[in-house]
C-alpha cells in the first residue's frame, strides 16, 4: 500500500497557474529520502520550506501507528496508549492551526494552498470524531460498573478514512511549495519562522517541552533529524534520552522502521 501511495498520480487544482504564470525554479525535494547528504540546507528558501515535510511525517506516521495499533491494543497496554493517541490527533489539529492562522496567510500573495484549506474542514471533521472516541477510551480506562467498550474498532476505521483524504492532502502542499517556495521573499519566511517557533514552543511548555519533543522526534527517521529541528545534536540527544526514560511505555507505540520511511 505505502509503494502504491508513492506511485499514486496526485490530483489538485493548482490556484497558482493562471495567478502567477511567471516561471520559477522549483525545489527539489524527496520527501521519502531527507537526510543531510540529500537537502541543501544551506539554500534559505529550503531551510525555510523543509518544516513543512518534517512535520508532515510527523501527522502521517504518528496516525498510521493509531490506526494499526487501535483497534487491536491489549487491555495491559491501553492507559499507556491514551496519551500517545491524544498527543497525535493534538499535533495534526494543532498543525491545521498554524497553517490557517500563520503559512496560508503569509503565503497567499507568492502561494496560494485555497485548495488545502478549503479540505481542512472534512479532515477535521473525521479528527473531532475521534477526539469524541477518545473520550470514550478514557472512560474506558478509568473503569467502573458503567465503562464503555474499547472503541478500538471505531479509532482505527475513523484514522483509515482521516488517511485517505489526509496523505493526498499533505503531499499538494508539498507539491504547492516545491513550485513555487521562489516567489516568497527571505524576509517573510524569516518572520513566519519567528511566529511558528513561538507558537509551537508554547504548545510545547503546555503538554511538558520533554515529552513533547520527544514525541516529535520518535517520528522522524535518523536523516531527517539529521537537518531537522533545528537544534544542537548534544540537546537532541538529551530530549531523546530523557524523553525514553520518562516515557517509554508511550512513545513504544510510535511508528515501525517501515513506517519511518514513508
């Protein structure tokens, strides 16, 4: 399924052709093979665009893992699966957030992503069922004469359908900004950056800066933490150490090495 995903011809309205017909050299990026010997971070219109991938391998591996392992999880394992399945669905809503309140709107005069957003309300819908099944875990795992059933079964179909309109989703934007990432100008990449970090370090201090960041890096394969945070490797390392001391038990349901290279 994951070759036939690469292989699939990607359909999308390009809103950018008519608007700004004037060619520009577009980035070459393989999202299936970043690493430090593959980007050029040194080019800033790159280094500015690669978050954008990053992340995105963040939503799509973090919500395979929830819908292979839902369904079918161990009464044993469930308490500790709840906040790994919590923070995933929180990081592709937290994500739709910057999109729509920062990168589309800086965007829209060089890139217009109209299409993506106007895409962003089914997925979120299919995301708020299952912050609703979610509720439904955690009364599960709290117990009691009137606990519900594992809605297993209803996490792993609800992430399926998230999927399949999500993964097609993910890869226009990439495609979007690959075409036309040249048009933007350093100095709104640059305040965009100052924004997004803020935002995001925020969100970070709210769920715990360790567990958070740990979580992000348990989704990324050695080549892309390679490049990508943007972070010494010494305090990288230290996130990934402590993050696996602390919590172990929740970041084990993290993506397979298979996954991590799709």
């Amino acid at each position: 399924m994951m070759a036939a995903e690469q292989d699939a011809p990607l359909q999308y309205t390009d809103y950018n052709a008519e608007k700004f017909p004037e060619p520009v050299e577009p980035l070459s990026i393989d999202k299936f093979n970043l690493s430090a010997a593959t980007v050029d971070m040194k080019d800033p219109v790159v280094a500015s665009t690669i978050g954008l991938f990053t992340v995105h391998a963040l939503v799509r591996r973090s919500l395979r893992s929830v819908a292979r392992q839902a369904r079918s999880m161990e009464p044993a394992r469930r308490a500790a699966f709840l906040p790994y399945l919590k923070f995933a669905f929180a990081t592709l809503d937290s994500h739709h957030h910057h999109e729509e309140d920062l990168w589309f709107p800086a965007m829209k005069p060089y890139v217009d992503f109209a299409e993506s957003s106007q895409e962003h309300e089914e997925i979120e819908s299919l995301l708020h069922q299952n912050l609703e099944h979610f509720k439904t875990a955690e009364a599960h795992v709290k117990g009691g004469a009137d606990a519900p059933a594992w809605p297993g079964e209803e996490i792993s179909a609800t992430t399926e359908r998230l999927l399949e309109l999500l993964v097609p989703h993910l890869a226009k934007e990439e495609t979007l900004a690959c075409l036309y990432a040249r048009r933007v100008p350093l100095a709104v990449y640059e305040e965009f950056e100052k924004k997004i970090e803020k935002m995001v370090m925020d969100e970070l201090k709210k769920v715990g800066l360790v567990w958070g960041t740990a979580f992000q890096l348990r989704h990324w394969s050695a080549g892309e933490k390679e490049i990508w945070p943007p972070m010494p490797y010494l305090v990288r390392a230290g996130f990934e150490f402590f993050g696996w001391l602390i919590y172990g038990k929740n970041l084990a349901f993290g993506p397979t090495d298979e996954e991590l290279r799709n």
